[in-house]
C-alpha cells in the first residue's frame, strides 16, 4: 500500500482516534538485545507533506537502533512494505483519525529490539480547531542485566494555554518519576516561546533528565527550537541535528548513547 500524503486532506475531517483502537504494531525487530550503543533518530516528519521524506527516512533507519517519528502517517491500519523490510518494530499510537479517508496519525517509534511493553498517554487538554487530544508513546526495552530502558516519543500539545501545556508536561515526568531505571525522552516539544521552554527544562531537570545539547531552530517556528532529546541512566556520545534534510518542516536529530552502564 502507497503512503500519501495528508495535505489533500481536510483537518477538519480528523477526530481522536478510538482509545481502545489506537495501538498498532508495524513490522518485526531484527535483533534479540541491544549492542554497547545506541543510534536514536527523533524527526517530525509533517504527515509524509514533502517530497523526499521516504527516501530519507529510510536512509535514516537504516543508521539507526531506534527511530522516533511524530506527526507519522498510517493508511487503513496496514504496514507498509517500509515496514517490513526496515528490521525495526514500529509501535505506533493513532491520534487522529479521519474516517472518511481511513488515514491516521500520530507518534511512531521503531526499534531493532522488540519492545516489553507500549502504552500511550492522551493530553487532559485539547488543542483548538478540531479540538483533539495530544498524545505521547511510552515503549520499554529489556537491558542487559535487568534493566529496562523506557522511551518516550512526545509531541506536546500545541496553541494552548502556558497551564495546559504545564499539565502535559507533568504527565511526561509523573511517567518518568514512575520508572525505576534508564530514560530517553524525545520528540517535538512545541517549545516556541521562553515560558514553554523554561517549563519543560526546569521539570526535566527535576526528574533527573538531561538535555542532549542540540539545537535546530527554523524560522517557520519563530525561529524557536521545538524538537528536543532528553536522558538519563545511559552516557551521551554525541549529539547532533541533521540539517541536509529538508522534507520535513522539522530537522532530524541524532543522538548516540552507551548502554553500558545503564540501569
């Protein structure tokens, strides 16, 4: 099945996706365990709108151990051939849902090791216009040792109140203050003023999180930086923003970790 893209169609034809429907599971893991290191990729990838955005996807992936993508695109509920022959597991949570069109988005994340558990959390608020939810993607993976590495593919609500997006965030962190081990949280933040931005790295800090120092700010976006990556429990390698890729409004970005002394 082809992807197309979302922009022909209306957003007013979107609704939040039913809660009891909305996880799907895409593809198979390729491996049983995680190596010495870690490749994360976390990209808003603006509902597959601009040209090139498989190509470099699946050139991104191919790099990566884990691949966190939001504002993805699902077509009927069906893995595409991408899917399959990624050697990642894709768990994805359906946000929004047009009925009409049987398409729907939301956070996607891809793993080469098979996830423990998933499970999403929808935003208590909900953004104007369609008047829908946010929602973020939890994902657990097994460690050497014990451990359990959890993953949290965010996209935060957007064009609402500074108390709104508040309660958002202590949903993230209330998820992170509840886990006993290694944490990587990532995604677009919509961080386009300093009150959001503040916000978010005072509570991250707060559940012991640190920020990946990497920036992509585009002017789109107030020339703010929306899209951020955050840990703790793993050693950062490296961080960087993958600004040759253009078919997104949103830069890619990288991060390498070692896994060794996680736990």
């Amino acid at each position: 099945m082809p992807f197309f893209p979302l922009k022909s169609f209306p957003l007013r034809s979107f609704r939040a996706a039913p809660e009891d429907d909305a996880l799907k599971k895409l593809g198979e893991a390729s491996t049983e365990a995680f190596g010495p290191t870690l490749r994360l990729i976390s990209w808003n990838i603006f509902k597959s709108q601009r040209r090139g955005w498989l190509s470099d996807l699946t050139t991104l992936a191919t790099g990566a151990d884990m691949v966190l993508l939001q504002e993805a695109v699902l077509h009927g509920g069906v893995a595409h051939p991408f899917h399959l022959a990624s050697g990642l597991e894709w768990v994805m949570v359906e946000n929004l849902r047009s009925v009409r069109e049987h398409v729907t988005t939301g956070p996607k994340t891809g793993c080469r090791v098979a996830a423990a558990s998933m499970a999403f959390v929808r935003s208590q608020d909900f953004e104007p216009i369609i008047g829908t939810p946010k929602t973020f993607l939890h994902t657990e993976y097994p460690l050497a040792g014990g451990a359990r590495l959890l993953v949290l593919n965010v996209h935060a609500i957007n064009l609402v109140s500074h108390t709104k997006f508040a309660r958002q965030v202590a949903q993230i962190t209330s998820k992170v203050q509840g886990h006993d081990g290694p944490c990587i949280i990532a995604g677009d933040f919509n961080t386009w003023n300093e009150p959001r931005w503040h916000l978010l790295q005072k509570s991250m800090a707060g559940a012991g999180l640190t920020r990946a120092p990497v920036a992509a700010p585009q002017w789109r976006h107030f020339n703010q930086t929306l899209d951020h990556v955050f840990y703790r429990g793993v050693r950062l390698i490296s961080a960087r923003a993958l600004t040759h890729v253009r078919s997104s409004d949103h830069i890619p970005l990288a991060a390498d970790f070692d896994l060794t002394s996680a736990g």
